[in-house]
C-alpha cells in the first residue's frame, strides 16, 4: 500500500510552483538564442532576462542594474565575500561574522583566513540572534567586510541587519546580508537598509535550482573570483541561464503579490504545529527564539531520542522533515548553530526542523502531529528496551 506524503522541509529546497514550471517550459522551447548575442534570438533570450532582472528588484527594492544573477545562493555568498575582501586594499584585512552563518558564508571566511585575512566569528545568544553591539566592537581599522544573514536556515532567527547596517555603514565597511532564507518570507528593502550585498537563491522561493542572484549596490568594490566573458557588467562570466533566469522572476514577482498572506498563513501553521506538540508530546522545547524568526521554521529538540531515526520514521509514516541544514545531512556532527546557541551535542542531535510552505494545509500539519506523537512513543519505547 502506498504511503501519502507530505511535505515539511522547504528550508531545504521548494518545488516548482506551477506558474514558475509553465513559464521555465516556455522559456525552453522558445527562448534558446545566447543573451550575448546580437541577432533576433539572442536579443528576445536578453529581454526575457532583463525582464526577471527587473522583477527580482522589485521585490527587494533594488535597482536591477544593481543584481547580478548566479548559479545560486552559494556562488553569490563567496562572490559577495571573497569579492570584497579580496578588493580591499592593504596587507591588513579583517572581516566580521557570526558563528550560525551558513557555510556558504563560513567556507569563503576560512579560505579568506588561509589567504591571511583575519576574521572573527561573533557569538550569538540562546535566542540565536546576534547583539549589533558585538559588531560595533569588533569593529578595526583594517575591517573590509561585515557578513550577517539575514534568517537562519536551521533556526528561521532574524537578526537585527537594520542596525548592524547602520553600525557598519557609519564605519564605512560595506555589509553583506545572506538572505537566502528570508526572501519570500519576510519584507526585504537592500534600500532602506542601506545594504551593501545581499545573496539569495532560486530554488527556496518556488524556482528551479541552479540559478541565484547577488545585489551589489553601485559603487561596491568587488573582485572577481571567476574570470572569461564580459557577462552581467563584468561581475560574472559565462552564459546566462536564462530560463532559470526568467522562472526566478517569475517566482520573484509571485512571492511579492502574496508575501503579507501567505506569511499569516504560515505563522498559524507553524503556532498551530508547535502548539499540538507541545500538549501532546512530553519533552519537547523550541530551539531559538519564538519571536524572531521566519513565520515558516520551527525547530524543536525531542529529548531522549536520536534526530536521524525520528526523520526516519516520520518519513516512513509520509512526512519529510530534517535535523537541520540539508548541507549538512550525513555529517556525525552535531549543527554547528545549534551548539553555538548553547545546546549539549546530544540535544542538537535529537533537534528536528519542520520548514513549511505554500502547499502545506492545516490537515496536514495535524497529520504530522499525529506522525510525530505515534514516531516518538515508538522510539522511546524502544529505546527504554535497548
């Protein structure tokens, strides 16, 4: 008998929205000519890239001619963070973070560090959001970059980005926000913040994956850490992917018309997971803040048990979940945020996160309920017999 599925894990990845797979489709029959050249086809490809341009800058209230697209949020991480470190001069560089970034963040910082940058890692609360005064003290002369994400993609936690952009831009040291996790789920304005760089990623806002973008706001040095064409105003070589280009517009200007809606909608959701597990469920707290956060995540630590066998188990009773980053699926690690808010390696370990998204009902997510109460009485049960 097959088993219905349902799914919780769109920190992770989304599926293509229909509206998104229809206009990717088109695009790949129709719109095949390069966007660097010149005749007909070439010329009907660029304007169906421009046009996505425009409507991703819309939708974080920037100037088009100010977002460069990528393979994804990871390439706009180590553009956004390489770049500018390596663009600074001097022969003393120091760049400051926080110890819950994504690796896509911390892997360039430790590359920068092999290059002889210096770079501290700022320390967050239980909570999971990071003090602005904490920046403003790591603050040096020879700082160059200022790197926070803007959500969580374990914890769904907000930091507080409109006062570190006011700390670092009166410092003079250019900000870069990872809003990979954010876009799609709460406002974002690069222009009242007076952001600097801000990454985010198609495939977590309805859009295939392989394709991303980075805002760069003009006057931003950056170096280039790839090297060929003359593509996207010299800041990325090679050629567009244009269909991904123009699904991610796409899926821009869909998560604009329902941002404010579908956030309610998800806050009561996710209110109504937490609250269902909370009374039905011994041993269970909320990882982070309640508060500050994305109105789709919930990470929650069910004490006594292993997070790898619960996944397990809810997904042979038809529901997806993670322990955490899928970046980090198969690592014997605990989360690296989820210790960095303080919790012991086996309470990270027995921590799930649930992302919800747009096809979620609340039938389903008292269906995981359900799920979640029948998985842990199994295994409690027979972890007390082991």
């Amino acid at each position: 008998m097959s088993v219905q599925r349902f799914y919780f894990d769109h920190n992770a990845t989304t599926p293509i929205a229909p509206e998104v797979l229809e206009t990717l489709a088109s695009c790949l029959g129709q719109v095949y000519g390069n966007a660097s050249s010149i005749h007909h086809f070439g010329q009907a490809a660029k304007q169906r890239m421009e046009a996505a341009r425009r409507q991703l800058a819309v939708l974080i209230h920037a100037n088009p001619n100010e977002v460069v697209f990528t393979s994804g949020g990871t390439e706009a991480d180590n553009m956004a963070v390489l770049g500018v470190a390596r663009a600074a001069a001097g022969e003393s560089r120091h760049v400051i973070t926080t110890a819950v970034e994504h690796p896509a963040v911390l892997g360039p910082c430790a590359q920068l560090e092999r290059e002889g940058v210096a770079v501290t890692r700022l320390r967050v609360g239980s909570d999971g959001v990071a003090d602005p005064d904490d920046v403003r003290r790591a603050l040096r002369p020879d700082t160059v970059l200022v790197s926070v994400m803007h959500a969580n993609n374990e914890l769904g936690t907000i930091q507080p980005v409109e006062e570190i952009a006011r700390i670092a831009g009166r410092a003079g040291v250019p900000f870069h926000v990872d809003g990979v996790q954010a876009l799609g789920k709460i406002p974002v304005d690069v222009e009242a913040v007076a952001i600097d760089l801000y990454s985010v990623s198609g495939h977590k806002v309805y859009a295939p994956k392989g394709v991303g973008a980075l805002y760069v706001r003009r006057g931003t040095r950056l170096a280039p850490i790839a090297f060929g064409g003359h593509h996207e105003r010299d800041r990325r070589p090679g050629t567009e992917n244009v269909p991904g280009i123009v699904a991610f517009g796409a899926a821009a200007e869909a998560a604009g018309r329902n941002l404010t809606s579908e956030c309610e909608r998800l806050t009561a959701l996710r209110d109504r997971l937490e609250n269902a597990v909370a009374s039905r469920i011994s041993g269970v707290t909320i990882n982070g803040s309640r508060w500050k956060r994305t109105p789709n995540t919930s990470n929650m630590c069910f004490e006594g048990i292993e997070g790898e066998a619960l996944v397990i188990a809810l997904d042979l009773r038809g529901f997806a979940v993670s322990t955490g980053a899928a970046c980090s699926s198969g690592a014997v690690a605990p989360s690296h945020v989820l210790t960095a808010i303080g919790l012991p390696p086996e309470r990270a370990r027995a921590s799930m996160r649930f992302s919800l998204g747009r096809g979620n009902t609340a039938e389903q997510v008292d269906a995981l309920v359900d799920a979640l109460e029948g998985a842990m009485a199994h295994l409690r049960r027979i972890s007390v017999h082991a």
